[in-house]
C-alpha cells in the first residue's frame, strides 16, 4: 500500500513539474498583400502590407521582407498599424515593371512563439504593358557622317513620353540641339542648332530613364556612336592672280600676282574646295591694306581695294590658318605670297623754256639752270613733261600746287603765276612774271617745287610722285 502512494506521489510531482514549463504550440497567423502571383497594384505608392494574428516583434518581421526587381533591391519606408506591416516604396512603383516580394527567414511573436517562413510573390503595378524597345536608329553605330545637316534618329516600339527621353538623352559632340518629335511620339530627330566640328566622335546615351506614354521604362540603357570623319580631303590654296572688274563681274587679267597687280584691280583667292563663309574674314595684308572680301564663287573669293596699294611696296597676303571649308576643316598652317604691285609713280620727263633751256634731272644738290626772262615784264614761260596722263580735275589741282618762290637773295621779289595751259593730258605749260634777272656780282635764284607725296599732285586714281621734285633756277638777261 505504501508503494502504490510512493508512486502516485512521484507521478503527481512530475505533472506538476510538466505543467509549470507548459510550450505554446499554437502557429502564428500570416497573410500577405499582394497575395497572389502577377497581381496588379493600382497606383504608385499601393502597399504591400503583411497581416500578422498577433504581435509581432517588429525587428523580425520588418527584416524578412525584401521587395526587388531585376535591376536590384526597392528602397521603402516600412511602418505598422496595429500587428500590420505595410511597406511603401519611396520613389514610387514604376508601371510595367515585375516586382518580387521575398519573405525568408524566421519571425517571434511577443509571445514567443516562432515562425518559419519561406514565401515568393511577383507583382506589377499601375499596368503590366511591355516595356519600351529602341527598334533602331541613324545614324548607324560607327558611320562616317559629314559636319552639316547630321541629324541623329531613333526610332521606338511604341509612343514616348516626351520629357522623360530628352532628359535621359545626351550626346557628346553636339552642343545646342532641337528635338523633334513624330509618327505619334515613335520617332525622334536630334537635330544641331549649327554644324558640327570635323573629325570628331559622336557618342550617345539613353538611359533607361526613358519611358512610354503608359510611363513603362526601357528595359536596358542604349548607346552608340558616330564621326565626322566623311569628307577626308583637307582645304588649300589652288591659285592667287590679279582681277579687272567689268560690267559688275571680275575676270582675270592673265597675269601673276608677284608682280602683275594693276592700279583698280582685286586679287583673287582659288581653293580645291567649297569654303565657308568665314574665308570672307580669313585675310589680310602686311604692310596693311584696306578693303572687303566678297564671294566670287563657292571656291574662291575676291578681295576689293579701298584705293590701291603703294608702288614699289613689297606686300604679303595672308590667309589665316583657321580658314575653314564648307565642312569646317581647317586649311592649317597660315598662306603667305608676296607681290608688288604694277602701280606706275608719277615723274616728271623734263621741263623746257620757250627759250631753249631744257634739263631732265630733279632734285639734285647742283640741279641749276639758268633761264632768260623777259625783262620788261620779267615773264618766264616754261613747260614740264610729266610720265602720265591727267584728268580733267587732277590738271586743274596740279596747277595750283605748283610753287616758284625767290631762293637767293632774299630781296628779290615774289614772282606770280600768270597764265596756265595744258598743251596735252601729260604737258602743262605755265608763265610766271615778276622775275628779276641778276648778274656776276648778285645771280637771283628761284626755287620751283612740283610737290610729291600723297598731298601733292597727282595724275587721278591715287597716281603720285613718290617725293617732292624741285629745280632752280637762275634768272638772267
């Protein structure tokens, strides 16, 4: 009897012991938003919500959940209300793109009890339409291509949204650009505000940024590239020869420009090939010239003097080296030619008196001649053969400018133009009164000046005597 209470009492002990140490085997409820595969949230910012049947430890359950595309990891603010977890993704969800919720891992209750869980589900949101394709483009990728009118082209699987393809657009080497939109937003023209520089590589980027009108993006970043590397052929200098202008147009005058430029003639500029307009401000003179270049066709021009270069100059022309053709390649290194122009000075041939005295030479230390005058009126008439023609105008300024004036002694008077006359367009003959002849003991010498330089006479169209040429005289009986 007293074994069966032993036992008994150990039994009730060990009840008891089990009772105190008691394991709550009950599971933890679980349901998951979105539930089930392709499902489609509405709008941008639907959450994915896990709905827990009871309190939850929250570092657990905020840990297991993991939301990724095929491009990596969503970032998203992750919040409870009551034993609900709700995620948000802090950009947004973007349309089209096939999500994946991952829930890995194990999880506690407040209460202790554990859960083991390994669960997958795909969703989309604001639409599942296809993503968008870049279906092919111009140019092709490594295509030569020249500097004007390039146009780059893509063209799309479906319509575009506008803004979001220009912003995840660039191209190297184009610099200001217009876009051109077309075929119901499929087809985009990227077209440059000016030409573009020789020579150089093109590359473009579109990233996958770029969406559909449904805001769907590209799936993968496109790229490629191009060079204006087309026109291979470098600009040069093919010929530089003198002008004559007649009836508004230039024809050349056969001769060479180092020693055959005449007085209203251009020079002319040829190349090998069309240029651009700026050769128009690519050259210029040393010593310097004024004047305008203008087109004279599209491969050459035709610079236009101001007034004519000085005689018996050595002039260079100069075209720059970053001169540029049609295509923007530049000649290089600077043009030079000299020339010296065929632009005759004016001299005097001789000069003669009525009464024989005749000399050729001018401006000499011992240039004296000795003249009769008339000595009732003491008039001297005198002719000067000059080495070209004059106008009508220029003959009447010549006669003015020229000066006789008393030289030695000091008291001889002033003699006083007379009468003037042009025997021809090259001959002037003149009279002066008022000389007094001298003798052994006072010779009267009178200085005649035929003013030179660009103030002094001149034959018309910019024709002078290089310097001033004078002559004495020595008046006598």
């Amino acid at each position: 009897m007293l074994r069966w209470i032993n036992y008994i009492t150990l039994l009730l002990c060990a009840i008891l012991s089990v009772s105190c140490g008691f394991v709550d085997l009950r599971p933890i409820g679980i349901s998951v938003h979105p539930g089930k595969s392709n499902s489609l949230l509405s709008d941008p910012y639907s959450p994915v919500i896990l709905k827990f049947d009871t309190k939850m430890k929250k570092n657990d359950a905020e840990g297991i959940l993991q939301i990724s595309t095929d491009t990596g990891m969503v970032r998203g603010d992750r919040f409870w209300k009551g034993n609900d977890l709700y995620f948000v993704p802090i950009g947004g969800w973007t349309a089209g793109i096939r999500y994946t919720l991952s829930l890995a891992g194990t999880i506690r209750s407040a209460d202790k009890r554990e859960l083991r869980i390994e669960r997958f589900v795909s969703f989309y949101a604001i639409n599942k339409s296809a993503p968008p394709l870049l279906a092919g483009y111009s140019p092709a990728d490594n295509e030569s291509v020249g500097t004007e009118n390039v146009v780059l082209e893509l063209h799309f699987s479906c319509s575009m949204e506008k803004l979001t393809v220009e912003s995840a657009l660039t191209v190297e080497g184009m610099g200001n650009k217009t876009f051109e939109w077309s075929a119901e937003d499929t087809i985009l023209k990227v077209i440059p505000d000016k030409a573009l520089s020789p020579w150089i590589p093109c590359r473009w980027n579109l990233k996958e940024s770029a969406k559909s009108r449904e805001g769907v993006p590209l799936p993968k970043t496109y790229a490629g590239q191009f060079t204006t590397d087309l026109d291979q052929v470098l600009p040069r200098v093919e010929k530089v020869y003198p002008v004559l202008n007649s009836g508004g147009r230039w024809y050349p005058t056969g001769l060479d420009i180092e020693t055959g430029l005449g007085q209203g003639q251009g020079i002319a500029v040829e190349f090998n090939k069309t240029m651009n307009e700026s050769i128009l401000r690519s050259l210029r003179f040393e010593p310097s010239l004024t004047g305008r270049t203008e087109l004279l066709s599209d491969k050459s021009v035709v610079h236009i003097f101001t007034r004519d270069p000085e005689p018996e100059i050595v002039y260079t022309l100069i075209i720059s080296g970053d001169a540029r053709d049609s295509e923007g390649l530049k000649i290089g290194g600077e043009f030079r030619i000299n020339f010296v122009p065929d632009i005759p000075l004016l001299n005097v041939l001789s000069f003669s008196t009525d009464t024989g005295s005749v000399t050729e030479i001018f401006s000499t230390s011992d240039n004296v001649l000795k003249v009769q005058v008339d000595p009732a009126a003491g008039k001297l008439y005198f002719t000067i053969h000059f080495s070209l023609l004059f106008g009508d105008e220029e003959k009447q300024n010549t006669a003015l400018k020229i000066l006789l004036s008393p030289f030695f002694p000091r008291t001889v008077a002033p003699a006083a133009l007379q009468n003037v006359q042009w025997l021809s367009d090259d001959r002037l003959r003149m009279c002066w009164e008022g000389l007094t002849a001298g003798n052994e003991d006072e010779p009267h010498y009178y200085k005649l000046i035929i003013p030179g330089g660009k103030g002094g006479i001149t034959a018309g169209s910019g024709v002078y005597m290089k310097e001033d040429q004078y002559l004495f005289l020595e008046a006598v009986k």
